[in-house]
C-alpha cells in the first residue's frame, strides 16, 4: 500500500512585532450574539461578498485540538483571500451531579475575548471598519472594531495566504 500523501499548508506566523506582516494585514474584530452562518449571510448579502464556509482553522489551545469555523473569499487577481474567523469556541463540561452543564472558552485571540469573530483583509482589499459600520444595517446589535497589532500579543498562524 502506497505511504498516505499529505498536503503541506504554508503558514504564516502573525507577530506583533513583525512589521512586514502588520502591514500587509488587517484585521477588525466584530461583537455581536448573531451565530457566524447567520452574520456572514448578511455581511455578503449587504456588503455585496461572496464568503464561504472552508475547512476549520485547527490549532492547539491548553494541550487540546480547538477548531475555529474559518470563512473565505474566493481568490482575487493576486490570489488572495478575505477570511472571517471565529474567535470563540465553547467547549461543554459535564458535570455527573448536576443537571446543567458549564462550558470552558477557548479563544483564537485570548487577549481579545470581547470579540467574537475576525475580518482579516489583505493590504489591497482593505474596508474601513467605519465604512462597513455604517452600511451594516441589520435587526440585531453588531460592531466592528479596528485591531490594534500593538495591542495584540497574540501569536496568530493564517492559512494558507
């Protein structure tokens, strides 16, 4: 039987301090109770994009494998994409004497745990987060929020770019 062939993803770490890459990304936190399906449905409806469902962004998170839902665009000219990411993921607890469960949190960005979901663009399809603010118009609560890399201590791996 022929040895299993896999497919090497190209990684790129995302540093604070790497300046190359902080200024060919962006990224805007989004905050809203509206499940990711849910929000991308609209944000490609209003915005006019067309993000689909891709393969789970798996990374270890307290020796354990956490899969973030992971959002792209089809690629452009240059062969780049727009992602949205989740940044929260809730893993339940049960408890054998209690009726209810708890849940244990588990964050792509641990630093930014008030977010909820990731817009990353890439330096040519950069929005700005006030433009689609104002012309995200839907019956539920949503913000957007510039990123700050400076802010941000968080190692972050993207793929593939």
């Amino acid at each position: 039987m022929a040895p299993k062939k896999t497919n090497k993803i190209k990684k790129y770490i995302l540093r604070p301090d790497d300046q190359s890459l902080r200024h060919n990304f962006q990224l805007i936190g989004v905050q809203t109770s509206q499940d990711l399906y849910k929000f991308v449905f609209d944000f490609n409806k209003i915005l006019g994009l067309n993000f689909y469902l891709n393969e789970d962004l798996i990374l270890e998170r307290r020796n354990r494998l956490i899969a973030f839902e992971n959002y792209i665009t089809p690629e452009n000219v240059v062969g780049q994409k727009m992602r949205i990411l989740k940044n929260e993921v809730l893993i339940p607890i049960s408890h054998p004497n209690t009726l209810f469960n708890s849940y244990e949190a588990f964050y792509l960005f641990p630093d930014l745990s008030s977010i909820n979901y990731i817009l990353m663009l890439h330096k040519e399809e950069w929005i700005d987060f006030q433009f689609i603010q104002q012309n995200f118009k839907v019956s539920y609560p949503v913000r957007f929020i510039e990123v700050d890399f400076n802010k941000c201590a968080t190692v972050f791996p993207v793929f593939p770019i």
